[in-house]
C-alpha cells in the first residue's frame, strides 16, 4: 500500500510516522517548514512567548513573595529568538522523525492532477508527480480577514506577522476575541502594550461557555486590556496620529486608534491551490466535507485537520489522522469499516484551551448547549480562592465548573457532560476530565479518587462535592 500525505503538521506527520511503522510507504508534501502551523506559526511560537509574558508578570509581582528585583526591562529581539530557538529545536526533532526509509519527504506546492496523482511544483520550479493507493490532504488553514477597508495598510497584521515583529506596539488593537486574539491581547498587555480588543459577538470566547467566558473578560479587565463585545468593526484608516479602527456599538459609532491593528477573527481552510474539483472532491467555503472517518467524496481521499473547517485544534488533526489510517488498515484487511470506525477515539470529546492570564480550559458540552437540547443537568462549581495552593502562588482567580448530567436525562446520573475551568495550569487540569468523560465517568467518580493535597487539581474534587 502506498500513501501520498499532503501536508506536514500534525495532522500529516503524526500519521505519515505512524503508517510508515505498519509498513506503508509514505509520501508526505510539505509546502513549508515540517510542523505546519502549529509549529511554526502557531501553538509553539505563542506559547514561547506566553511564557515570557508570565516570567515578565511575575517579576512584577515578585514584591509580593518578598524578593526585591529592582530594574529590568523587556527585550522583544531576545523574547523572538527564544521563540524561535525553540521552534528551531522541535522542527529538528520532526525532521529526524521522518527520516525513515518508508517516508519520502517531497517539498513543494501540491495540486491534483487527478483522483490518484498529485503534482508538486518545488521552489525551484520544477514539477514531480506522485501517484498512490490512497491520499490524505491536511494542508491546515491561513489566517481570515474581514472584507472592510483597510486590511491592506502598514501595520495591519495577522498572527504570523506580530509572531515576528521587532516591537512591542504602544497600541495594539485586536479584532477578534477568540482564542488567537486574546492569547495575543494578554501576551502583549504583559509586554507592555495598551491593548483594545474589538469582538463582534456579545461575548468573547463566542464557543465557550458563557459563563467562563464572562468571567475571563472581568480577569482580563483588571489587568488593563480593554475589550469592547457586539463591536462591529467598519474599517480601518490611516492618520497622522496612527491607524484609527471605527466600529458600531450599538449603533453608535466608535473609534480606537492603534500603532498595529492585529487581524484575529479565525481562521480558513487552506484549499485555494490544490485543485479539489479536479479531483471531484466535495468542499464548501468552510471546508472538505468528509464522513465520520475523514473520509471524502472520493472514497480513497481523506482530510483530516483545520482543512475540514472543523474544531482547528493540534490534537484534533492528529486524532483524525489515526482515524483515517485506522480506516485504510480495516480496508486493507478486507474489512468494510463502519462509520464511525469504532477504534476507541472519541472524537466528540476533545479538550481544548486558551493561554491567557489567567488560563481557560474546557471539554465537552456547556451548559448553554445541555438547555438549548434540553437535556437535564446539574451545574457543580468550586472556586480558586477556597484553594490552598492556589493561594500560596498568589493565583487566587479562577474557577471549576462541571457540568454533570441529572436526573430524567437520557444519560447516566452524574454523568460528566462537560467541565469549564478558568485559572492557573487549567490547561493541565482538564485533562483528568478528559479521562474520566472518555470512560463515561460520573461525579461520583471523582469524589472517590484521592487527590493529593495541596493541589490545583483538587478544585475538580471540590466542584464534585458540592452535589452531595
């Protein structure tokens, strides 16, 4: 069996390793770097510089804890070569991961020539043709602008610019209050920038549950980050004084004025240049259409990732290309896969977080959801404040909510639907809600595993409690 993957990010590495450790011969097609998005201009750079943003936070607050630091300042050139040093280090480790006789590593731009073959131009010019059994396409996404004026002026910028820039903006404006754009308004408001963000919706977070979402709002206020919700932003002008954004607010008009004005409002699916029709592969404007198993329209075609126009998560590329490789190995054992294939991965259940100060982190159904399908649940909440350690790192702003299922549903008693955390390392926290919903567990279940103490963690024991 022979398989041609285009794209190298986690949903393309990750699978090509792994079909290649069956014994399938790979052709994987990277247009860029090894790593995609996430790596290069995504979940790696941003998290180096979160990092940087905390160090910067906690000097300031190192009074506090009864140490005295005296003068410092921040060096943005030193922050991005960290940054990058660090990229640099996990793009190596890739490479070395696919240097493995059954891998091919092909670098170009790669379009269908037909349903079998794909073409792929090199930077040089030079075309090369690849035909195999089957074909993943995980080419990721680019970032969306909004269809005003002024997106095209110096200093508009989108995640993979400001993810190299050379200063930090007095004034920053972000359009957009999803993940990419509060992760960016929170990094920058710590190195030092006076930050705006407009949302349109009435929320930030527009995903989440509300009540988190609100919440984190509140936390980012008090640290100085402006953010103004139902905000329809109309354009972008520049004047002498810098780029001035107006927006609608309830029918008033409003302006902000910006050194950068940052791009953040998601992102789509990176489609444009592979010739799908040509291939006769379904796709719409939010991207490929595929079945449960990434499956699509041509039945030995797969896409797995943000290409699907889906949950534009990491893991969630890597999960699916499991799935899509699951399927091709149940084919090639002359089994008619199922759909869903059952190989154990529950793909409605995926954590997801958003680094910010403080952090949010959430998994499964939120309570907006449980009411708008009118399933029956209990709401079980803890605060950081009542946590011991939370206090002893200073970290007394968060909270834990559970969302379980109740009585007259058509679930378990105590089933854990969902769970919402905002706070300190609620990115590590809301994995063991993740375990537990994976094994249908319920609130009980909580209550009697032991939790060392004193831990964050036992902010979910002490949400668990509150249903006895």
């Amino acid at each position: 069996m022979t398989l041609t993957i285009i794209g190298a990010g986690p949903g393309g590495y990750e699978t090509a390793v792994a079909a290649a450790a069956k014994g399938i011969e790979v052709y994987i097609v990277s247009s860029g770097p090894v790593g995609g998005t996430c790596l290069n201009e995504g979940c790696i750079p941003t998290k180096a510089l979160c990092r940087n943003a905390e160090v910067l936070e906690d000097l300031r607050n190192a009074g506090k804890f009864g140490v005295e630091t005296g003068d410092f300042k921040f060096d943005i050139g030193g922050a991005m070569a960290r940054k990058d040093e660090v990229v640099s280090q996990l793009r190596g480790g890739i490479e070395f991961l696919l240097k493995n006789k059954l891998i091919h590593l092909v670098y170009g731009k790669a379009s269908f020539k037909d349903n079998h073959t794909v073409a792929v131009q090199a930077e040089d010019g030079s075309t090369s043709e690849i035909s195999s059994d089957y074909i993943i396409i995980a080419t990721g996404s680019q970032s969306a602008m909004l269809p005003i004026p002024g997106t095209d002026l110096e200093g508009v910028i989108t995640s993979r610019e400001i993810l190299n820039i050379d200063h930090v903006p007095q004034r920053l404006c972000v359009i957009g209050a999803g993940v990419i754009g509060l992760e960016f308004a929170s990094v920058f408001s710590s190195f030092g920038s006076e930050v705006t963000v407009l949302e349109y919706c009435k929320d930030v977070l527009p995903r989440f549950d509300t009540d988190m979402a609100k919440r984190l709002k509140q936390a980012l206020g008090k640290r100085g980050i402006n953010i103004e919700t139902a905000a329809q932003v109309q354009a972008i002008e520049k004047t002498e004084e810098g780029l001035q954004v107006t927006f609608l607010k309830k029918d008033k008009e409003c302006k902000v004025l910006a050194d950068n004005v940052l791009m953040a409002v998601g992102r789509r699916p990176a489609v444009d240049t592979l010739n799908l029709a040509d291939a006769g592969i379904e796709f719409t404007p939010k991207g490929i259409v595929t079945d449960a198993n990434m499956r699509t329209s041509v039945p030995h075609i797969f896409a797995v990732g943000d290409v699907r126009g889906g949950m534009m998560l990491a893991h969630v590329a890597s999960a699916e290309g499991e799935r899509a490789l699951n399927t091709m190995m149940a084919e090639a054992s002359g089994i008619v896969p199922e759909c869903p294939l059952k190989d154990g991965i529950d793909l409605d259940i995926i954590p997801s977080a958003v680094f910010t100060t403080p952090e949010v982190a959430t998994v499964g159904m939120t309570e907006d959801t449980c009411k708008e399908t009118g399933i029956k649940v209990k709401c079980l909440k803890s605060m950081y404040r009542a946590n011991g350690k939370a206090l002893a790192m200073d970290a007394p702003e968060g909270y834990c909510k559970i969302i379980a299922a109740d009585e007259g549903s058509d679930f378990i008693p105590g089933q854990i639907l969902g769970c919402h955390i905002m706070g300190a390392h609620a990115s590590d926290i809301i994995q063991e809600i993740t375990v537990l919903m994976n094994k249908k567990g319920t609130v009980d279940d909580i209550r009697k595993i032991v939790h060392p103490h004193p831990t964050l963690s036992e902010v979910i024991l002490n949400a668990a409690r509150q249903g006895l």
